[in-house]
C-alpha cells in the first residue's frame, strides 16, 4: 500500500478521517478503488461507507454512462 503525506494549511478544517473519506469516495467513484477497498483505506464496513457516500455526492451504483445508454439499446432492441 502506498503512503502519502500531504502538507494542508491549517486554515483548512479537515481531519484525518475526514480527509481519507474524500478521497476514497472520489477515488470510487473515478473506479480507481472497488466498494471495498475504498470502505477499507477509510476503516469503515462497506455497508458503512455506503451509507456515507451521500454525504460526498457519490452515487453507490458506480455504473459507466456508456454501459448504461448500452442496456437501454438492448431492452429497445430486444423489447416485446
């Protein structure tokens, strides 16, 4: 595992705790992490992250754009 040190002005209110959750949610929600291991480098359950990515605007279904518009041309095409 990697370790980084990052040096934030003091003018900046942000914890450890707090600092881990944003970039595990934003490294989920680029699909640089999976559920888990974002859940895991924060501490938390991932039933507990997921509760908690509402908070950092990150959807929990981490589904591509283009796989969606993908399905929805296959129900068409496909549809009774």
């Amino acid at each position: 595992m990697k370790t980084i040190q990052l040096n934030i002005p003091d003018t900046v209110d942000l914890n450890d705790r707090e600092a881990k959750m944003l970039l595990a949610s934003r490294l989920y929600e680029k699909g640089k992490l999976t559920l888990g291991q974002a859940a895991e480098l924060v501490g938390l359950s991932k039933r507990a992250f997921m509760e908690i990515l509402g908070d950092y605007d990150v959807s929990i279904f981490n589904y591509p754009l283009s796989e969606l518009e993908n399905d929805i041309k296959n129900a068409r095409d496909y549809s009774l």
